[in-house]
C-alpha cells in the first residue's frame, strides 16, 4: 500500500494478508478501488506473467515457437489484465478466487496458491500458483501467475 507520498506502505502485510488483498483485487466489482489496490500493491513498472494455457503452448511449440509468456506491464496493463479476469469469471456471478493454504515469504518472494471456485456449490473448479518478487518497498515488482 502506498502513503501520502507514494511510498509502499505494504510491508507492513504479513506474507498471507498480502496474499489475501493479492485475490480480494481479483474479485473487486467497483473499478475505482480495483485501480487503487493495483497502484498500492505493485511498483509502477511492475510486471505480472502468465503462463498460458497449455494448448496455447503446445500451438506455439508447433509453429517452432518456445513457450511463450503473457505478460501486463505497468499499472494501466495490469488494470486492463485484472478488469477483463474479473468481467471473464466474476460478474458473470460464475467464480470467485479464494487463496488456499498459507502463503509464505522467504526475503523479497511470496508465495501463495488460489483456487478458482463455482458460486454456486463451492466447487473447486481450478486455480493456480503466484509467485510475487516485491522490491525494496514491498510492492510487487513482478507477478508470476502459474494457473493449473
């Protein structure tokens, strides 16, 4: 989270509490505050990956390509990034995102597993590993998403 002078205040976060407010953005209807929890979790220049989906690499390995990487880059990418994830699973009242197990810290890495679960009966239907490296403010310098 950022102070008054745009300095993260986030490492004031334990390893599962950012973890949590990590899925709470993913789930945020009112797009004013999902673009004030990206501005207070990442760094301006940080950077989320993902890994795509397997036949997305396995098409791009067939045209002779190497595994290829999504990446959002900078706060205006991720907001896009985190508004079409939340228009795609959570307003059409289908999914929400829940963190699962406990999120550890080891010096400036986080990391955390999410599950993607059915509204309707609570069903697991997938989730994913996140790998965050935060800088020397404890904002998130770079997101590393492994769904599956």
């Amino acid at each position: 989270m950022a102070d008054d002078r745009g300095v993260s205040t986030s490492s004031k976060l334990g390893p599962q509490a950012l973890a949590d407010r990590y899925i709470a953005l993913w789930t945020e209807p009112g797009e004013q505050a999902r673009r004030a929890a990206i501005h207070e979790l990442w760094a301006p220049g940080g950077v989320h990956v993902l890994l795509p989906p397997a036949e997305v690499v396995r098409v791009a390995a067939e045209l002779g390509f190497g595994s290829p990487v999504f990446e959002a880059r900078g706060h205006a990418a991720i907001e896009t990034r985190v508004r079409r994830s939340y228009e795609r699973f959570v307003a059409t009242g289908e999914f929400t995102f829940r963190t699962r197990g406990t999120a550890v810290r080891l010096g400036p890495v986080v990391k955390f597993e999410w599950s993607t679960v059915r509204v309707a009966d609570g069903e697991v239907a997938g989730g994913g590993l996140e790998v965050l490296l935060l800088d020397g403010n404890d904002a998130i310098s770079r997101d590393t998403m492994f769904p599956g």
